[in-house]
C-alpha cells in the first residue's frame, strides 16, 4: 500500500504529493490547487507532475479536508479553511518561487493564497476560475425556497451543470468573507485565465470578469472553442502545458 504523505493542520490529515525525489534543485516549484470536490490525482494534476518532473521543475499537490486523501468531513469546509490548509502546505514544502494554478474553486483559492505570499510567487494559471461562486454561481441562482431551506436546516441539496452539490449556509456565509469580485485585486504578477467556451459550471464571463478587476498590466485570457469545464482532454492538456512553459522561460 502507498504511503500517503500529509502534515497535520486543525487534527485534520491534509495529504499532499511532490516530485521532489526526481528533480534537482529546481529554481521553480509549481503549486496545484484543485477544485470543488475534486483531488490531487484527476487528469490535470497527473499531466502537471509528469511534465514538471521531465522539465526539472518542483511539482506539490494536496487534497484540501474532506477530499480526496485527507481527513475531515467535507460538509464543514470553506474557502476559509481550504485556503488555510493550502498555505500551510506550501509553508510546509516550498522554498523556491513558485507558479500557482489552481482549477474552478482552485482559482480562488490561488488568488487568495497569492494575496496573502505576495512575491514569494511569481505567476498564476487559473483553468475555469470560480471566483465568488459561493456567491454569483449558488447564491444569487437559488430559488426563495432553497435559500428558506439553507438558512433554517444548514444545508440544501442542487444540480448544477449536470452534477448534485449539498451546499452548507457555512460554505456560503465563509465565501462573504473571501469574495474578491466586488473590489481590486491587488495581484501585480503574470496571470493566465483558461476557460473553454463549452463549460456549463462557470461561465466565460467569470474569467472576462476577473482580468477586469486585477490589477497586473500581464494577463492574458485563453478561451478554447471546444473544452468544457474539466478542461482535461489532451488538447487542453497540451495547451496548460505550453502556458506553463512560457511562464516558465
């Protein structure tokens, strides 16, 4: 059986893996952020340390509390939380510069952990950025009916984009508290924002949204005509792996 690496952080296990057993004093770590009941071993991250390790670079992934690996019921989680976790991780791991790309939820995520390391890393990739969703994507789309449902039982059950979601009033009250759409983003470093015109999660104007409000000169919106949310056949594959490879230099 397979040892699963982790750190302890809130007695809760938040697994993580690196490539730093194949790689040489990398001067690049790139840090994956994934999304919203996803894992560190869906498609992107498996292509992201196959390529970091051919390319000598530092590769770290974690399972926030409640996916994947890691311990923790995942109805109690937040951004507030999950953010957190990622920050100890990387605290934990990561000595170089690195380049953040965080997927849907993990595009927040890597904008709030970027604000917070401030030079300490030098680039960001987001692939179908959900920034906010708590608020413009559940929030604002719930009938009177759920909303009456979240506030008095905690919780409520949707679909959304063809997948079933509970959704917490504490998932919900803790995106207040993290929103970043309604005001400057103070990020003065390259960001690419990749979004497929197919994807029926988040919608391209999310990302359109988020070039608007950060407030780095460098960043370039890549919209592929036929990829869906996932983002994870091999021509989306490819082409994160060019991005990255240019930011790379």
């Amino acid at each position: 059986m397979k040892k699963i690496n982790s750190i302890v952080f809130n007695k809760k296990n938040i697994a993580y893996k690196n490539n730093f057993s194949k790689v040489k004093n990398p001067f690049r770590t790139i840090v994956f952020l994934c999304g919203y009941m996803s894992d560190m071993e869906g498609t992107k991250s498996i292509f992201l340390e196959e390529l970091c390790t051919k390319e000598n670079l530092g590769y770290v992934a974690l399972d926030y509390s409640g996916h994947g690996k890691s311990t923790g019921d995942f109805f109690e989680g937040s951004i507030s939380e999950w953010t957190q976790e990622s920050l100890a991780v990387i605290d934990a791991l990561v000595e170089t510069p690195m380049i953040l790309i965080g997927s849907s939820m993990g595009g927040w995520i890597s904008l709030l952990v970027s604000l917070k390391l401030k030079k300490k890393v030098v680039a960001i990739i987001n692939i179908a950025s959900a920034v906010d969703f708590t608020e413009g994507l559940i929030w604002d789309e719930l009938t009177k009916k759920q909303k009456s449902i979240l506030m008095k039982k905690g919780k409520v059950d949707i679909k959304r984009g063809g997948s079933d979601y509970r959704i917490t009033k504490k998932l919900i009250e803790d995106g207040r508290e993290n929103l970043l759409l309604n005001k400057k983003i103070l990020i003065n470093i390259p960001v690419i924002l990749m979004h497929g015109l197919c994807d029926k999660s988040v919608p391209v104007e999310n990302s359109l949204k988020l070039a608007e409000k950060l407030s780095s000169k460098d960043v370039k919106i890549v919209l592929v005509k036929k990829s869906d949310h996932r983002m994870s056949e091999g021509h989306d594959l490819k082409l994160l792996g060019k991005e990255l490879l240019e930011l790379v230099g």
